[in-house]
C-alpha cells in the first residue's frame, strides 16, 4: 500500500511536465477540423491566434486555482496518509506547470499575431 502512495509522485509530476511540454511544442491533443475551412496562411494564423488566445484566460484561471490550493497546503502543512510525507511536493507541481502553461499560451497568442499581420492577405 505505501508503494501506491509512493508512485502518486512521480505519476502526477510526469503528467504535467508532459502537458507543458506539450503545450511547449504546440501539440496538445487538439480537433483542427477548422484548419481545412482555413485558404491562406493569413486565416490560419488567425484562427490559431483567436484558439491560443482562448486558452490564455483558461490557463491563467487554473494557475489561479492551483495558487490557491498551493497556499492551502503550506497553511495546514498536509501529509500523506501512510508515508507522512509533505504534500506540499504533491500541490507545488500543478501550480509551476499551469504557469508555464500560462506563458506558452501567450507566447503562441503573440507569435500567431505576428504571423496574421505579416502575412499579406492572398
């Protein structure tokens, strides 16, 4: 039993360094039908710029949640169960990983920016 409370660490820390790695090369698991309605490079910037732009708010509201959890468990100084270590090891990783997320999400929204107004309009 102490051996599942010890792989929740490692499980729950590779699941969000790989969401962010994959938010990082732009691919997140993602239903791109709208790309082929997209004729020139100059729409398609624009609907990837508006979509990234969409995941910003959404980004900054679950680093916001994962703050707030963060703060909770170093108040009441959470342990686990059976090995009583600090979750606070648990509660930290959610919060790095949605604020990188956070960051590549606006770096996407700035660069497909750039994109749709150097494009020309062909």
């Amino acid at each position: 039993k102490s051996i599942e409370e010890l792989l929740m660490l490692p499980t729950i820390w590779l699941y969000f360094i790989g969401a962010v790695n994959a938010t990082r090369k732009e691919e997140q698991v993602a239903a791109r039908l709208l790309n082929s309605f997209c004729k020139t490079k100059r729409q398609l910037a624009l609907l990837r710029c508006t979509v990234s732009g969409i995941a910003v708010p959404v980004s900054v509201w679950f680093t916001y949640h994962s703050y707030d959890l963060l703060k909770y468990s170093l108040r009441m100084r959470k342990r686990s169960t059976i090995l009583r270590y600090p979750l606070i090891f648990v509660d930290v990783i959610p919060f790095i990983c949605f604020l990188l997320i956070t960051i590549f999400c606006i770096v996407e929204t700035v660069r497909y920016f750039k994109i749709r107004i150097n494009t020309s309009s062909e």
